[in-house]
C-alpha cells in the first residue's frame, strides 16, 4: 500500500493514541504488505464516547484475502510486542478481515480470523453477530487511517439486521445464567455489562447505535427504577478494577431483565 496517497486526517486528539496507532499501523504494513487494504479506528473513537481512563482503541484492519500462515505469524509477534510495550500500545483491540468477509456477515461463515485483543493473546476467532455493530460503526463512523472510505468495503448494515445481532448476543453471550461470571467480578466489567445492555436496548428501539453514554441516559429515562441508579453507578464504574461482589448480583439482575425484554416475549 501507498501510504502517502492517504494523508493523515484521522488525529483522535489524543496524541500518545495517535502514536499507538501510528505504532501499529508500521507494523501491519510491514507484516501484511500488499495484503493491507485499509486500516481504520472504530468503536468508541468513531461513536465519540471515547474515554481514555477506560476505552480501549477498536481498530479494523481489512485485507485483500485470506492471509497465509507467514503473515499471521508477523502479526502475532507484533502484538506480542505491543502487548509488552504498555501504554496504549497495549490498549488496541485489533480485528484483521479479508474484503469478502468483511463486505457482509454471513452467519455461516466457519472461518478464523487473526484477532489482536488488549486483554488476551492474539488468537484466530470466528465472527459473532455483535460483528455486525462493528461493521455498522466502522462503515458509518469509522476513521480513516489509511486506505478507502469503508463504505466502498462493507455493504449498509439495515435497521433490521442491527437489531437480528443484538437478539442473537443477547439470547447468546449475555445469556448468563448457568454459564460462568467470575470474568464480571470486577467493577469495569460490570459497567461494561450494564452499559452494553443499555446500548443494546436502544438498538433494538431505534434501529441504530449510540454511544454508551448516550444509550445509558436514554436507557436510564426508559427503564426507570430501580435500575436508574445501578445505571448511573456503571458510568462511574467504568475505569474501577476492584473486584466488587456485592454488586455482581444486581448486576446479573439487569443483564437477565434486558434479555428478557428481547426475547419474544419482551
């Protein structure tokens, strides 16, 4: 790829972000080379909610085909390395998608995919419906780092296809009970939890996304008590580690409420 035909028009404001993502994109560029397509932030720096005491940095990488064994061992050392770095660098939550499955979800589809998390090793990961908000949020809000308007590469994501994925997580991933929740124990995660479910629920409402303050004022107004507190306490929640067990019930409570209004009988 020709860098210098992208100019660089997509600085989040945050200038050590700007050099993670700076950091990043040499390495995919070294590792990938022709196979690199585009490379764009997503999720919260998109949507603008992006808060740097507890957002990690979304970022999207799309290429030209499915990549062979030899580049998917360069990327797993680059995000060793950035893992080992810290910083930011060790906040960039990386999704790496050939064009043909990224240009729409196929439910279908059984294949792995190169995955660089903040809070895991790099791994290879099938695609789950909440891939499809990625895909909405990229094509819709997402940053040009280099490459294409993401328009040219993923097809309009519908209202209705929208709210299909937040159905399919919801009855799926968040339907917790009888599963394992020790990974809920600390406050972040419950925050996290909460405030998905308050982004969720306005998707299914509006047919869009917002971002997850903006979900959860709404969420707050629409669901009113008890759970308008527990709201309000997931946003101040949303940097704190400790562990915090006494909370975890409520908070499998509201997950469970909001899967219950998305089901059928919702």
């Amino acid at each position: 790829m020709d860098r210098s035909r992208y100019p660089q028009a997509w600085a989040t404001g945050w200038p050590e972000v700007d050099r993670a993502v700076e950091r990043l994109l040499g390495g995919v560029v070294e590792a990938l080379g022709d196979e690199l397509l585009g490379l764009y932030l997503t999720g919260s720096l998109g949507l603008g909610d992006f808060d740097p005491a507890s957002s990690d940095v979304d970022v999207l990488v799309a290429t030209a085909g499915p990549l062979p064994g030899r580049a998917v061992e360069r990327l797993r050392r680059l995000h060793g390395a950035l893992r080992a770095e810290g910083g930011w660098a060790a906040r960039l939550e990386v999704v790496y998608l050939p064009l043909a499955a990224l240009r729409r979800f196929d439910p279908e589809d059984a294949g792995r995919y190169p995955i660089g998390p903040s809070d895991r090793e790099f791994n290879l990961g099938r695609q789950a419906p909440t891939w499809v908000l990625d895909r909405w949020g990229a094509r819709e809000h997402g940053l040009v780092v280099v490459g294409p308007d993401p328009r040219e590469l993923i097809d309009p994501v519908g209202p209705d296809q929208l709210r299909a994925a937040v159905r399919a997580s919801l009855a799926g991933h968040w339907a917790l009970e009888g599963t394992g929740v020790a990974w809920l124990r600390p406050r972040n995660y419950q925050a996290f939890a909460v405030l998905s479910m308050c982004r969720d629920l306005y998707a299914l409402e509006h047919g869009t996304l917002a971002s997850k303050p903006a979900a959860a004022a709404w969420a707050s107004r629409r669901l009113g008590p008890p759970w308008t507190a527990q709201i309000e306490r997931a946003l101040g929640w949303r940097s704190d580690q400790r562990v915090d067990d006494r909370a975890l019930a409520e908070t499998l409570a509201f997950v469970a409420h909001v899967v219950a209004l998305a089901g059928p009988g919702g």
